[in-house]
C-alpha cells in the first residue's frame, strides 16, 4: 500500500492550486484584463464545507461552523516576510442573505446575491510580533455587493457544481487585510468555484435555490496586486521603581531611556523612586539606565514587545 506523505499532500494542493489559478485567471482576463491574481484558497479537506440554506422567503450561504478549514497563498505581492510565503492555515467564513429568488433560463439556474456578501479568511496564529497590524490573524477580507448588476450563484439546472463572481465596476468589491493594502487598487474582482454540490443545483421552495452543501476553491484578483504593508510600530510605555540595594525608593535618581535609533528619554524619580515613559515605539530594545550620585546601577537592555509594567532598577551598590 503506497503511503500517503505530508510532502505528497502539499504536492497535490499545489498542482490544484495552479490549476485552479489558470482556470480562474481565464475567466477574470475576458473581464478585466488587467487584474492580477494575488490570492488562492484551496479546502485542507475537501469536505462540503459551503451551506446554502433555503428559508423559502430568503436564503443563507455560510461556511460551516468555525469556517471551513483552507489553504491560503498570497502571490504577486512583493515584500512579503517569510513568515506570509507559501501555505497559510486557515479558516474562511462566509456569510450573506439573499432576499431575490432565483431563475431558471436556458438550462441555467442563477440564484441572486442582492445582499452584500462578507467573506473572511483568518489565519489560524497569528503572524509573528512585527508582522502586521491589528490582531495579525486577517489574511483577507472581501465583502461584495450589487451595483450596475447583481452578483449570483449561477450553475447548470440538476448540475453539482457552480460559480460565484464578483467583479468591479458591475459590483461593488473591496478588500482589506492585516498584512497588504490595497489603497492603490482600482479594479477588484473575485470567483468561488463550488463542487460536489449536493443534492444538486436546482430551485427549490419560493424558486430560491434548493438548499445544498458544496465545496469549494477561489481566487481574488485587483489591479494593481496590492503591497505588502510594513506595519508602523504602536507605542509602548515604560514603568517601574529604582531601588536603593536595601530596597527602598530612591528619589530624585535619573532615569534614562536610550532607544536603539538613539533617541534618549529620561526622566525623575517620584517621592518613592518610580518612574515612567510613555509613547516609545514598540519592537525595539532599549537600555534603560540609572544616574545617582549615592549609587551605582548596571544598564538594563530591555525588549519592547509591548508595555513593560514593574521594572525595577535595583542599585548594586
């Protein structure tokens, strides 16, 4: 029996992946040639992870419970750091509630999105301390909505596969994310592509689509491809006490802070020997050092990950 490996795996992600680029791409160059695809997913299992639910008078599309488990890559984005290159694990949520029925024409059955569609892909760590902003976990986040034309499932009538699409200026489509800005972007567009439809893509109660689990691979495309956002560093502050070698509180004893660009900040003692800095930027090490004419202190190197609370600068002697 041959064995399955990790390497095999990833090796068969990657061939659907490129498939699934030249597929998609094709079908976004006959509409905006000048979109770059810089994003994919592809499912980790391949389960039927996309829930279309039909109320009779309206309709849900959701991703299961907890979003379904992908693969995302980033591409064409220059700058990236290593830890955003290759395979992120993730989850991707969806969800939108159409109130259109939907049609049947020529074979064709396209059911309606005239409510806007949020779909969220979230890392499932999140990105090293320097990487990113915010909670360092959105990989991305489009949300779509009609504009000159209403976006749609469409698939062939009893069919098992279908596709979603949204694209500017037929569409209203933006994107943000923790780690890339698209500020400079003008055109926008995305393609779900869904399979294993189940039971099978027909209209059902109120001629809204039947309700039907699918899985599902995509693509998101913009002109041009978004860059790589270096994250500004948040400011951090500093606290602590400076202690005389028996204990005490030293007052009036000079405090200085030293950041690594050289900047220097210094400050006095209360009554009771504490001290504090505030707006230093984060992701820096900074020496934090004493000055009295009483005691000598031993500089501190000090990380600024994030506010450091308690530093007690103790005197040797």
């Amino acid at each position: 029996m041959k064995q399955i490996t990790f390497k095999t795996i990833f090796s068969r992600i990657a061939l659907s992946v490129a498939a699934l680029s030249l597929l998609l791409f094709a079908s976004f160059s006959t509409v905006k040639a000048q979109t770059v695809t810089f994003a994919q997913f592809v499912e980790q299992t391949g389960g039927q992870d996309f829930v279309f639910t039909n109320n009779t008078t309206s309709g849900n599309l959701n991703a299961i419970s907890g979003g379904s488990p992908v693969f995302f890559l980033y591409q064409n984005i220059t700058g990236l750091p290593a830890s955003l290159q290759g395979f992120q694990s993730a989850r991707l949520f969806v969800t939108t509630t159409p109130t259109t029925p939907g049609t049947l024409l020529a074979g064709t059955v396209t059911q309606p999105l005239n409510q806007t569609v949020t779909i969220q892909i979230i890392r499932d760590t999140p990105a090293p301390v320097g990487v990113g902003s915010g909670t360092r976990t959105v990989l991305l986040t489009a949300v779509f909505s009609p504009s000159a034309n209403t976006p749609a499932i469409v698939g062939s009538n009893g069919g098992n596969a279908a596709t979603m699409q949204a694209t500017t200026p037929d569409h209203v489509v933006t994107f943000s994310s923790d780690f890339v800005g698209f500020g400079l972007t003008t055109n926008r567009n995305l393609s779900f592509s869904f399979s294993s439809v189940t039971p099978a893509f027909v209209l059902g109660s109120g001629s809204f689509l039947q309700s039907v689990s699918a899985a599902a691979a995509g693509t998101f495309a913009s002109n041009p491809p978004p860059a790589y956002q270096i994250p500004s560093a948040a400011p951090v502050s500093v606290s602590g006490q400076v202690l005389t070698p028996t204990g005490r509180g030293l007052r009036n004893a000079t405090v200085s802070l030293t950041e690594s660009n050289g900047t220097v900040h210094t400050a006095r003692t209360s009554a009771f020997g504490y001290f504090d800095f505030s707006d230093i930027d984060s992701g820096q090490t900074v020496a934090v050092s004493v000055r009295s004419k009483q005691f000598y202190f031993a500089p501190r190197i000090v990380g600024l990950e994030d506010n450091v609370s308690g530093l007690n600068l103790v005197a040797e002697y």
